[in-house]
C-alpha cells in the first residue's frame, strides 16, 4: 500500500509543476524550455544516507524533488536533472538516460543526471549499502528497511519527469552570470602545527595553522524567462558547498529548499529551483573559528538575498546556440592485494562501531566499493552545454576538490561557466594531485588514484574550447 500511494504522490507533482511551462514551442533556431519535478522522496523506514551508520528515517522534514529541465534549440535537444539525493549509481543513471531517450528522442548523452548530495536522502546503492542490507536480511530474513524497490521506482521517475519537461517547451529567454557569496562555505582540510593535514579538525583547535586549499565563491546563476511576459519561471543556481548541514533522521534536500522558498516569495510560488552542487569536495559550511554553526535555513535565504540581488545584473543570452559535447576520462583506480581486501571484508563488520578508527572504516567501505566496481579503471564521463557565446556549464561526476572545478572556471573560454559535480555515477571523492599527497579523509575514501582529476579538468577544458570554437 505504501508503494502505490508513493506512486500516485509523486504524479499529482508532476502534473501540477508542470503545468504552468505548457505551451506552444518556438519554432526552428528558437530556444524552447520545459521544466518538469517529481517526489522521488521513499517512505518513511528507508535506510538513509550520509554517514558510517545505519538511519532509519521516521519521516519528512521536506520532501525530495527531481527536478529537470529541457532545452531545444532546431534539431538540438538536452535534458539535465537535478536530483535530491546524495549520489546518483552508474546503474541508474544508465537505464534512466536510454528509457528517457527513447521516449524524447534527446541522445542519452545529451542527458544530464545530477544529485546534489543531500546527506539526508536514501541509501540505495553502494557498498554501505549492501553491507547493511546483507545484515539485515542475515538477521530478518528480508531488510525492513527496503520494502520498495527504490532503484527501480527512481529509474521510472526520472524518465517520467524528462518526458513531462519535454513536453512543457515553450519559448523563453535566458539570461546568465554570477554573483559572490562569501562567508558560508570554508576548505574543511587544514594545515596542522604537526605538519599533517586533517580534515574537519574541530572549531576553535589551536593546532590549525591554515587551510590547505581555498573556496569558490561564486554563484553561477541561469535564469529562465517566459518569452511572452517576461516572468522567471525557473533558475539554475550553482554554488560549491557540501550539502550536510541538516542530520538527524527526517528526509530533507538541505538548504537549497531554504532557497528555493525564500526566491519564491518574489519571483512567484510556481518558481522552480534548479540547482546544481558545485565543486566542494573540500569545502563544507563549519567556521572553525566560530563556536556558533550556520543554520540550514540560514544558509539558504542567505544565498537566495545574493541571487536576488544579482538578477538585474545578469546578461541575456542575445544569441541562443545550444550543443552539448562529452568525453570519458578512463582513470586508474586504486588497487589493493587480495589479503588487504580479504581484511578489509573483516573489517566492514565493525563499520559503525567504536571497534575500529574512522580512517580504517572508510578505508574497508571503499576498499568493497572498489571490489564493486571491478577492473583497473573507471570510465568517467564529462560533459559540456553551450546555451550561447557567453555561458556553458560543465557536468563532472563524483566529489570534485574545489581547486578543479577553479581550474576549469579559469581555461574556460565561456565569461559564465558553471561546473556541477556527482553527475550521472557517484564514484567517490576525486581530490587533487597536492591533496594525495597531504593525505586525510578524501583521499582515503577516494577509488581513483592521483591524477583522475587532473584529467577531468584537461577534458573539460578541451570540451569547453569546441564548443567555443563552433559557437563563433
């Protein structure tokens, strides 16, 4: 029963968002645009994501959306989606990308699926996951906490919402640019007096000496606009800031909620949010020299006063030239002998217990995501999207260190270029070369070895210079 109300919830969303993008599209060399969002949140018991233990939920702090937006300029067409969940699985992303390309005809890699790493959504994939779940059913019989297929329900949701959005185009105008925020995102890795670099050291610790990278403070903002009357009916908002600042046991997409409400007040209730992590996998909201930590719904309005006050300031896209491009970087994972991963098989029993140091917790997990994977390397896959001469946006997949994403916003020929992570795979954290060597959490957890993400960044960057190039 819980599962056929789940289905009927999430239609009613659709249909109703929807709704106000219906109309007739543009025609040839036009730019069209149609939004469409699902509830994609699971029912209430669902093993939850984000840290080394096992949640349950027990209920809703604000419900999970996702939320796609659909481009069609002549024969050119591209989707993206942006999803409230932590990570999107390769499996997933690859079935709901061919569905949803069957049914609209948009070429599955002109398909974009992004989570935005809410660590308040489901687990429903990985090596945590199994690990919970074979426990669970050693001990029950069957896992409580799985009574839907979620994978399966998230695949035919994703589809559906691509295919609604595909059906809403109507003609618009786009608008793009960024703004600064400062103030609520910090490089969580630092410099210690005893040499070493640590992550997350704790506010107000004497042993910091500095921190070990820098932050992006940009906001890359996308607004679209009815063509007709000018009304905002959607943005795509960009900003490099870990989403976990909420906890606790309530589903909830964390603060990009906050925002999306606070822009709604002036930009009207059927206002959509799109919004895209950007590269932080080095950066999260704690102030270390500040006892008090930002609040969720703080953060949100906070970014969504910049966002509003930047709007005036934005510049159309006078020329309209879509086109997507994508690479696979084939990136070296790490490898380990068939003793360290027998350990780590041992080791995975006391995840989530005080039996065994955090390291050598996240060390066993990746070690079994690893042994998931299988092979010697990863495919991972870079897009690029041109909206015009002057604004693109590139997808990455994984948790990418802010000083790559920097990188690419420096090479790229584009004045506004936003960069949006854990796009269509989850393959872990993709730290620099400087970060491997320094060590600490993320380049324990990471699957790839130094130099994936120098890669990525080269891709993006070579991606980035054709579609430049075609566009003049």
């Amino acid at each position: 029963m819980k599962s056929a109300l789940w289905k009927v919830s999430y239609a009613l969303v659709v249909v109703s968002l929807a709704a106000p993008l219906m109309a007739q599209a543009g025609g040839p060399g036009e730019l069209t645009a149609g939004v469409a969002v699902v509830d994609i949140t699971p029912p209430q018991g669902y093993r939850m994501s984000g840290y080394f233990h096992e949640r349950g939920s027990t209920g809703v702090r604000d419900p999970l959306h996702a939320k796609a937006i659909v481009l069609r300029q002549g024969e050119e067409r591209a989707a993206a989606v942006f999803c409230d969940l932590i990570g999107l699985s390769l499996e997933v992303s690859k079935r709901a990308r061919k569905l949803a390309s069957e049914k609209t005809g948009i070429p599955a890699s002109n398909i974009l699926l992004a989570a935005t790493h809410t660590h308040t959504g489901p687990l429903y994939f990985g090596a945590l996951r199994k690990h919970f779940h074979d426990l669970a059913v050693a001990k029950h019989g069957s896992d409580p906490h799985e009574k839907v297929d979620y994978p399966e329900a998230l695949v035919n949701k994703l589809v559906t919402v691509i295919v609604e959005a595909e059906a809403a185009a109507r003609r618009v105008r786009v608008e793009a640019g960024t703004a600064r925020q400062t103030g609520l995102s910090f490089n969580r890795r630092f410099h210690m007096k005893d040499g070493s670099v640590r992550f997350n050291p704790g506010v107000l610790n004497p042993d910091i000496v500095r921190p070990a990278g820098p932050i992006d403070p940009d906001v890359g903002i996308v607004l679209v606009r009815d063509d007709a009357d000018g009304r905002p009916t959607a943005a795509l908002v960009n900003f490099a800031l870990h989403l976990d600042t909420v906890g606790g046991t309530l589903y909830a997409a964390d603060y990009p909620f906050y925002l999306e409400q606070s822009l709604r007040q002036t930009l009207g209730k059927d206002f959509v949010l799109l919004f895209g992590t950007g590269a932080c996998g080095d950066i999260n909201h704690i102030d270390v020299t500040r006892k008090v930590r930002l609040k969720t719904e703080a953060i949100g309005q906070t970014l969504a006063e910049t966002v509003r006050a930047a709007l005036p300031r934005l510049k159309p896209v006078a020329a309209p030239a879509l086109a997507v491009r994508g690479a696979t970087v084939n990136a070296p994972l790490q490898r380990y002998t068939p003793a360290q991963t027998a350990r780590a098989h041992k080791n995975m029993l006391k995840v989530g217990t005080r039996e065994l140091p955090f390291l050598k917790q996240v060390e066993a997990y990746k070690i079994m995501a690893l042994e998931m994977r299988g092979g010697e390397t990863i495919p991972l896959e870079v897009q690029a999207l041109r909206l015009g001469d002057d604004a693109a946006l590139v997808g990455l997949p994984g948790e990418v260190f802010v000083e790559l994403g920097l990188a690419i916003k420096r090479a790229s020929p584009f004045r506004t270029t936003l960069i949006i992570e854990l796009c269509n795979d989850a393959p872990g954290y993709i730290p620099t070369k400087k970060a491997f060597a320094e060590g600490s959490y993320e380049t324990v957890n990471s699957r790839v070895q130094s130099g994936g993400g120098e890669r990525l960044v080269k891709a993006a960057i070579r991606l980035l210079n054709e579609l430049k190039r075609r566009s003049q």
